[in-house]
C-alpha cells in the first residue's frame, strides 16, 4: 500500500552546534597530560560492577528483531511495557524512560515521541548486537543520566577475514524478515555492513483476536470524533514494516592508534499501537559514531579515547487509520516530534601503580526536542501549535574512576560532576532551568576463594528533568509539563553473592534505593501541570543461576522480585503504592546440547498477579501468568544452521503492561483503560548462511 504521508513534513531538530561542545584547551590538556613519558608495562585491570551479560546476541535470539522481548525472556528483572509488535520498552527493576540509560557502542539515542513509541530499544536489532551488559544502580559515571542502570549495548564489529552471514526468519501472523551482514578487510582496515528487511501483520493474542478486535472488546467511544477504532478499510493493515542498515568502518592508523566509524539507519512504516489514539506514520532514525583510541602514549596517557556521537530521530504519529479522523481522513490530526543528541566524550586512563587504574574524562552532550501539531477539517485549528517547543538539554560534565586490586579484594570508586541547562525555544514563554549535582559510588568485590565472590556498593546518581516533564502542551494548549521539577536523585545500596560449585552456579542480589524528588506522573492534574517531585523507595531482590544436570543438560533459572512505595500518597490520593513495579517474577529453562552447535531448549516464563499497584493513577489488577516456549536449533551443514520455535505453547491470554496514565491509553465509556495482551501462539522458522 503506497504511503499516503509520502510528502509529509516532519520537524528537524536544528543542525546547530551547542556551546558546551567548544572543550575549553584546561579540559584537553588535563586529559592529555604527561603524553611524553613512555608508559610502564602493567596490564589493565578490569573490577566487575555487579550486573548481567548476554553474549551472542544475534545468533542466540533470532525470534524477532525486537531488543525489548529479547531482554525481557532472558533477565527476570526486565519486564516488557508492549506497546505494538515491535519498538517495545522495558522495566529494569522498577524503572523505565530516563531512568534508566540505553547505551549503543556508547552512543546514546533518545526517542521522540512524548508517549514512548520509539524507545531507545527499538533503534537497534538484535540481529546486529553482538553482547549486552546490563548495569543495575547507581553505578556508572561515565554517561549522563543513569540514575537506577545502564544497558550496554556492543554491535558486531568487522572482521579482518572475509565473513558473511544471510538468515530469513517467517513467522505466523505472515512475520518476514530478511537480513545478511558482510565483513572482511586486512590488517590495516576493516568493514562490515549489515541489512534487513522485516514485516509482519497484526499478532492475535490468545483469544485470536488481533489488535483491531482487541480496541472492538474494549468497546471505546462510538463517537466518530472521537473513535479509535480502525477504519474498515485499514482494519486488516500490516502492524509494521522495518528497513534498516548498518555499516562501520575501522582503520588502524598506526600501531597504537584507530579510527571507528559507523551509521546505523532504521527506517520504520505504519507502525501500529492499538492502545493508543494514534499510530506512527513513519520512525526514521540516523546515528553516526566516530571514535579515535590512542595507546600508550605516555605514563599519564595509557589510554585515551576521543568520542563523537550525533543522533537524531523523527517520529510522526497520526489519526489517519482512525475512524476520528473522518471519512477520507479529512479530520485527521497529527503530532510531529523530533530530536537529536550530540555528544563529545574525552577520556584518558593510566596507571597510578601496580594494580591500580584511574580514568579521567570530559562528557558533554545537547538534546534537542521539537514538537508541533498538525490538524485538517475540524482539526486545522491545531495547526503550529507546539507540543514541546524546541528545548535544548546541554550537559557538561566531568568524571573520575578509580580502580584498585589487592590481594582478595578489588575497588571502583566513582564520580562525576553534573552542570545541565534546559531551555525551551522561546515560542511559548516558559522559563529556562539550570541544575547541577554531583553523583559518587564506591563497589567493591571480596574473594576469599575462586569459588566465591561477595559483593557490595553503596552511590548517588542523578537525572534533570526531560522537555515533556516540564514543558509539553496537548494540542487544547493545556501546559501538562511541569517547569517547577527538581532533578531526581537516587541513593541506592547493593549487596549480594557469586557462587560456583561442580554442576551449580548462583548469584544473589539485594537492593534498596531511596529516591529523592522522584519525578511522578499525578492523575488528578491532568490538563495542568501533571508532574511533581516525590520522595519514594525501591527494594528488591534477585537471583539467578545454572545447574548441571548432566553432560549436555543444563537448568537455567532466574526471579526477581521488587516493591515500590511513595514515602505520602499524592496529594488528595491515598494509595501509596508506586507505579510500574512489576510483580514477582521467574524464568527457568532447559538446555539440552547434541553435536556441533545443535541445542533443545524448553523454557518457561511466569509472573505473579500485579496486587500492589497504584490504582490513585491509573494501574489495575492484571492476572498472573505462565508461558512455555520451545526452541530447537540444529545444523544442517557447517555453514547452514536452521532454528525452529514456538511461544507461548499453549496458547494462553496474558498482559504484561500496566496502565499508569502516564501514557496516554484508550478507555471506555466507564473509564477502563485498554490492557494490551501479549501474542497467543506463534510459530518461527529462521534459516541462517554463514560463511
């Protein structure tokens, strides 16, 4: 079907260059000092901050190309907020949006829509991801703005051989994807390249109802001004269609010096979001990474590391599926966001003495965010009017690390120093906002065998406010942002355990933070400044694990558990349950091993009842759950391997995401809010080439 919004204007965050990125010549020189004295020969050390990795990414999850899902069937303290078929959000213990850092060969990406269509997870596939460390609290001082954890994502990195893989994955539901990835070079220069192709039509959930009959069971308004049903004609519509690119380039300068670039493109169609009133038109991304490492230069010098990022995101979304916007669409209404980060990154490590480490570094970043309404027919009086009024987010701030070894106990020590403007682009009068803060960590690791690990860390991060937080408009001009917030500071203490005996491996983690001037969402201020600042606690705990049942069997296991409350219930509210905590939940899988490279897997997903939950703003009751899924990967050659699933076996009907109005979901007559179930039974066959 052509694109009806082919010649669709969409806002363009402006290609200015902020202040903060002229480094002053101290900063540089601090980084760049004693580069005459030749360096010693001691080894980088590498202290372990408590967190999960996944390693493999692109082979090992090859269901589809969503990060999110991929995420949240392999970590139990992730859980997934479904918004559509893809572009998916996650929870990392009890925290979402920016409070929690998403991080691309460490490039950060924001999404552009105020109702988190586009997270940060849906710009990247996990077809091109090579490993993924999750940090969780306070812990990392690197990158702006991790209050309660990171996601660190690594992508494939070209190889100095020749090397190619093609894959074509279908799936129900007519799910097709098509990708193949190239790479090769020599010693000197090495390039890779990656594409994809993928689609697929409305997913029915258990009940076999797809997304338009699932907005028909909640029975929304029958009103055509106001109806979010899909329109007959677009009822049987494709839930997305997914482009995307992917190429690098690394050069070895000398024999102590490199040079990294790459651009990942993702160009997304008519992606549909049955519980919202809108869909997106088009999610077109661009990020462009340079990167330039120099070792050894001198004592002072080890290594130092010079990073460049600029990404920008267009995300218009629109009535136009919708019965509301009128017969030939001629009311339809559209709200078109943008917005881009740059970032510069200085950082220089050295060795202060034999097993001792310490990292300096300058980080400075500008977001800017851009939003306008467009309106046709009844709508035309929404035409230019500004949902997030062109707001510049400058940070600049500087970092320090230090890491120590002794005997059996290893020490991180962290911090940074935060100073961060926002300021609107003058359209609609709102004030400006400046914030600093200091955020500091300490984690340290005690082994008093090779058996053993125990850990614990104590820290304090921060992050400001976003645009939509303290300045977004609906399209009635009701201001829902709240220019008054202070930033929000998380004071978090992690405690836990590593063991490995013959056949089991273990790890237990334990958490408590205390959040100070948590940025909330209050219903009852619904049109006129809906956010405010609360004092709130998180605690939790997790443990995951494996067991060796035998030679080519292993059990793998994982649950997680979290509970958040408000310190007071919002003012004129009397719940004091905290949104978006999700409730306990667990994984366990069996891993059976045959041949070479041939796997069984059996795996089951299972959460409890949400029964505390913050019903004052909108959450409700949603039923517990438990899933099985099977995988079976055999290779039918050394170069051709064929992997075969089914999820949800039996077929159940579930939901994972709660509605906090914090979104913006459909409701009925009675005022029930539109849960959105998860896919009922769906069957893939993905078929991979390598060479």
């Amino acid at each position: 079907m052509e694109n009806p919004h082919s010649n669709l204007t969409v806002l363009s965050a402006a290609p200015k260059i902020p202040r903060i990125f002229y480094v002053t010549p101290i900063a540089c020189c601090m980084l760049l000092c004693a580069a005459q004295v030749r360096a010693g020969d001691a080894e980088p050390i590498t202290i372990v901050v408590e967190g999960t990795r996944l390693s493999d990414v692109s082979t090992e999850q090859v269901k589809s190309a969503d990060l999110a899902e991929a995420l949240t069937r392999n970590l139990p303290g992730v859980s997934l907020v479904r918004r559509s078929g893809i572009a998916n959000d996650i929870i990392l213990r009890g925290q979402k949006k920016d409070n929690i850092n998403i991080l691309v060969d460490d490039t950060k990406t924001y999404g552009a829509c105020v109702n988190r269509m586009d997270p940060p997870t849906s710009h990247i596939l996990t077809n091109n991801i090579e490993t993924i460390e999750i940090t969780e609290g306070p812990y990392d001082v690197e990158n702006f703005g991790t209050l309660s954890g990171a996601v660190r994502i690594t992508t494939k990195k070209p190889s100095q051989d020749f090397k190619g893989e093609a894959s074509l994955n279908i799936g129900s539901w007519e799910y097709r994807k098509l990708a193949a990835t190239l790479s090769g070079g020599n010693e000197r220069a090495r390039m890779l390249v990656s594409v994809s192709d993928e689609s697929s039509a409305q997913y029915e959930d258990g009940n076999g109802n797809d997304f338009a009959e699932q907005i028909d069971a909640l029975n929304p308004s029958t009103m055509p001004a106001m109806n979010p049903r899909y329109k007959d004609e677009y009822r049987d519509l494709d839930a997305y269609q997914k482009k995307t690119f992917m190429g690098k380039l690394y050069l070895d300068v000398t024999a102590n010096q490199q040079f990294r670039f790459s651009y990942t493109a993702n160009r997304s169609d008519d992606i549909l979001y049955p519980s919202s009133k809108m869909d997106a038109l088009q999610d077109d991304s661009d990020i462009y990474n340079l990167e330039y490492s120099i070792r050894d230069l001198g004592r002072y010098a080890r290594n130092l590391q010079v990073q460049y990022y600029d990404s920008s995101v267009d995300h218009p979304m629109s009535t136009f599926y919708r019965i509301a916007s009128g017969p030939d669409s001629a009311n339809e209404r559209i709200s078109a966001l943008s917005t881009r980060m740059q970032g510069l990154k200085l950082k220089n490590s050295f060795d202060l003495a034999p097993g001792s480490e310490m990292t300096l570094g300058l980080d400075v970043s500008n977001r800017n965010w851009d939003g306008e309404y467009e309106g046709r027919g009844t709508s035309a009086m929404i035409t230019g009017r500004a949902s997030i009024d062109d707001v510049d987010t400058e940070n600049q701030a500087l970092f320090l690390e230090v890491e120590k070894r002794y005997s059996k106990v290893d020490v991180k020590v962290g911090a940074r120093y935060d100073d961060t403007s926002v300021t609107p682009g003058g359209q609609l009068g709102q004030p400006s906002r400046d914030y600093r803060a200091l955020s500091a960590n300490i984690f340290a690791n005690y082994h008093p065998d090779n058996a053993t690990r125990w850990f614990g860390g104590f820290g304090k991060a921060s992050r400001v406010p976003d645009a939509r937080e303290l300045y977004f408009r609906d399209a009635m001009t009701n201001e829902i942002g709240t220019p008054s917030l202070d930033d929000t500071s998380n004071y978090e203490i992690d405690v836990g355990v590593e063991k490995r005996y013959d056949r089991l491996r273990f790890n237990t983690k334990l958490f408590h933070s205390w959040l100070k001037d948590y940025i909330y969402y209050n219903a009852d201020n619904a049109t006129s400044n809906a956010f405010e600042n609360i004092d709130a606690t998180i605690y939790g705990v997790d443990a995951s694990g494996s067991y060796e049942l035998g030679r080519n069997l292993v059990m793998d296991f994982g649950v997680a558990f979290q509970r958040g409350k408000k310190d007071e219930p919002l003012a004129g509210q009397t719940d004091k349950d905290l949104a978006e905590i999700p409730p306990l939940k667990a994984n366990l899988a069996l891993n059976y091993r045959y041949g070479m490279g041939n796997a069984a897997r059996v795996e089951m997903i299972a959460a409890d009842n949400w029964d505390d939950f913050d019903s004052d703003n909108g959450e409700q009751a949603i039923d517990s759950y438990a899933i099985v899924n099977l995988k079976l990967t055999h290779a039918l050659h050394r170069n051709l391997e064929v992997t075969a699933g089914m999820d949800n076996v039996f077929g159940q009907t579930y939901a994972t995401t709660n509605t906090y109005k914090d979104l913006t979901l459909l409701f009925d007559a009675t005022g029930d809010v539109m849960l959105i179930n998860e896919p009922g039974r769906y069957v893939y066959v993905n078929t991979s080439y390598r060479f």
